[in-house]
C-alpha cells in the first residue's frame, strides 16, 4: 500500500548456485522471514523459561505466543535487581535469556543502563563522585559483556525527572542534581559508546512535552551521540488518540534521529483514573480484563500501529507487557494471564505476519535474474530442490542470493 511505501524496497535479485551457475528461467518462491522493522514487546517472561523453568509447559506455551508474533525483545536490566548486592550481577540469567532469544531470530535491547528508580541501594554508602565512577563502570561491563548479543540500549531512563525526584532518595538522583542532566548523560554515553562503538544507544523518557525536546537539543549541542530517541506511551488512563499522538511525532520529527515507542500500553479493562499523576501510585486488588475492553483494546492499538509503521522516522514500537497482569497487575497485554490469545494479539499478527508480509512467486530470465519487491527485512528464496536467503533493503539495487540443496 502507498501509505507504508517507505517499509518497502525493490531489487534485482541474482539467484546462483554454489558454483556461481545462475538459477535461469526458475520459478522461485519468495517468503519473508523477518521484518527490518522492529515489532517489539518487553520480553521478562523469557527469563524463567530460559532459566529454571526452561521445562515447564506453561512458560513454553507463553514464549512460542512469544516468538510467533514478535521480532525484538526488551530486557531489564534495573541495576537494583541485576546487581542486589555489589559485585555480583545476574550475568549468566541475562546472558541465557538473551542467547535465547538471539538463536530465535530475535533482537534484543537492555533497558536501562541508567535510572533513579530501580537503582542498587547499597550506591547509597559512596559519595557522589563514586556513584558516577561505579555508574561509568557497571555501563561499560554490561555493554562489553552483552556486546554481540544485546547490541541496544537504554543508556539512561526518565532524565526530564531525574534532578527533582523526590519520591525517595536515591544515587542517581544525587548525582544527576550535583552534575546536571546535560552532564551525566553525556557521560554516561560516552561510557556505553566506548564500550561497544557500534551499539544503537537511546535516551528515554515518558515525559513527551517540550521539557524533553529541549534537553534533547541541549544533548545534541554539547555532542551526546544519541542513535535513537526513546518515546514511553503507557496509556492507563486511556488512549491518547491519533491527534495527540501525531503532535508527539512532530515534536520529535526536527531531530531527524530514528524514533522508537519503547513502552507502549493499552489496557483491556476499566480505565486507571485520570487523578492518578504518578501511575505507580494506583495498587488495588484486582484489575480484570473484560470482552469490552479487549476489542477496544485491539482496535486502539491497531490505529497506532498503523500510524507509526507509515511515519518514515519510527523504527521500533515496543509493546511493553506480554501478558496481563505484570506491572501495576494491569489487563495490558496481548494475552491473558492463563495464555489465552486476546483480539489485540490476533490483531497484530495478522499486520506483521500477512498485510505487511511479503510472499510470492518470482521467474528468473535466462541469466537467474528477476526484479523483488516486498517490506524491507530478511528472505527466502527457493524451490523443494534447493533453497537461499537474501536481504531487501532501501538502496540495494541488484542482491545476491546462493541456492543450495535441501
């Protein structure tokens, strides 16, 4: 569809053998496995099933829910839980969770590398200026521990608060009020970009408003080298509607930076009042899902899917609760808490898997070339006799692709 026209790419496509004899006047069949676009959602239910309950049957049947719809997992890395006491981070946890994902074809970010909530509380012993150093220190382990399995980061969480968080003490509060928020983040950057050169590293913030822009800018100025920006979206209180939602892309939209939707939630129950100011303030007993609710659910979602898949700058949406009943117990996910499927779910893979899949039979002329045209991401090309893969992407205009036997 013209609408999404930038998600797709076309290429002359070179079919050979291993011995670099071309695959002439083949019928071919073309089939999408995976999408250059990042289909996200936060991935912390791959942690027992990749650890001590790798066997159970319901954490199974949850993952291959999992796997069956999306491309890109998030992890948490909150320092407080990663690292409870000083010296001992659940390396080989992550590590597991993250290779699991990984042999599935899935990308994966850390989130966060940075944040005053959530943080270690044993910082609290050292001054300021050892904070920042152990800061500068546990960024570069993670960074050059995952470099080459988690390769996208959140280097730092919510700065727009940061300085004037006042719900608890806490270490990086400490710092970011004596250093600035301008200088903490661009040291911080700089340890995660040393770390791992290559890295896609993100700022991120629920904070939308101009107050984010502006520091944004501020970043740039002083040379934060920020590869993408990080847009929070949790929508308890109800679904911010197209208008809003386009007026928070025009916000962003002058950077000219990659834009990703890194905590999208839309709940399938009752809304969370709209009184409530700190979302983590509103605990009750019970928040059910309702067959209202969920087909709300899936229709609001599925128009800022289609919003943010056509705007040429938006390059991850990152759904942030699988199942229901994880943070705040909200019904925010895609399945309920016993992994029955709800209609945002069926919703979503019918766009990722088919609307915006591309498949197909293609016939190479007489020296194994045919023109392809399809959604930007990863294929393959083949026959029952022999099968390849190749990649579709913007500016490619002839790609290679060796067929080899079954």
């Amino acid at each position: 569809m013209e609408e999404y026209a930038n998600r797709q790419a076309e290429t002359i496509l070179h079919v050979t053998d291993e011995q670099g004899n071309a695959a002439a006047d083949t019928v071919l069949r073309i089939d999408q496995e995976n999408h250059e676009f990042l289909f996200g959602c936060g991935a912390f239910d791959a942690i027992p099933a990749a650890n001590d309950r790798k066997d159970d049957p319901f954490c199974r049947d949850r993952m291959e829910k999992w796997t069956a719809l999306y491309n890109y997992g998030t992890l948490p890395f909150y320092w407080g839980r990663y690292e409870t006491r000083e010296g001992e981070p659940a390396f080989e946890t992550l590590m597991n969770t993250s290779l699991y994902l990984t042999e599935r074809g899935k990308t994966v970010k850390g989130h966060p590398l940075c944040w005053h909530t959530a943080c270690a509380d044993w910082l609290m012993k050292y001054d300021n200026r050892t904070i920042l150093e152990k800061q500068l220190e546990r960024i570069h382990r993670e960074v050059s521990n995952f470099a080459g399995v988690i390769d996208i980061w959140d280097v730092i969480n919510e700065v727009v608060i940061m300085p004037v968080f006042d719900k608890y003490d806490n270490a990086i509060t400490r710092i970011c009020r004596q250093y600035g928020r301008v200088a903490l983040v661009k040291e911080v950057f700089a340890a995660a970009k040393a770390a791992n050169p290559d890295a896609v590293l993100l700022i991120n913030d629920f904070n939308l408003s101009d107050s984010y822009a502006e520091l944004i800018r501020d970043l740039l100025e002083a040379g934060v080298p920020i590869s993408a920006i990080g847009l929070q979206t949790h929508q308890h209180q109800g679904y911010m509607g197209r208008d809003k939602l386009e007026q928070i892309l025009k916000r962003f939209e002058p950077f000219g930076l990659p834009l990703h939707f890194t905590e999208n939630t839309i709940v399938s129950g009752h809304l969370m009042p709209p009184e409530i100011v700190d979302l983590n303030d509103y605990q009750i007993p019970e928040w059910p899902t309702t067959p209202e609710g969920e087909q709300r659910q899936a229709e609001e979602m599925e128009e800022i899917y289609r919003i943010l898949f056509a705007h040429p700058l938006v390059e991850a949406v990152t759904g942030w609760d699988f199942a229901d009943g994880a943070w705040l117990g909200a019904p925010s996910g895609v399945i309920t808490t016993d992994n029955r499927k709800k209609p945002s779910y069926d919703m979503l893979h019918r766009l990722i898997h088919e609307e915006w899949h591309t498949a197909g039979e293609i016939r190479t002329d007489e020296n194994g070339f045919a023109r392809v045209q399809g959604y930007k991401g990863s294929y393959r090309v083949g026959n029952d006799v022999a099968s390849g893969t190749f990649r579709l992407s913007a500016g490619a205009e002839k790609t290679e692709a060796v067929i080899r036997p079954r």
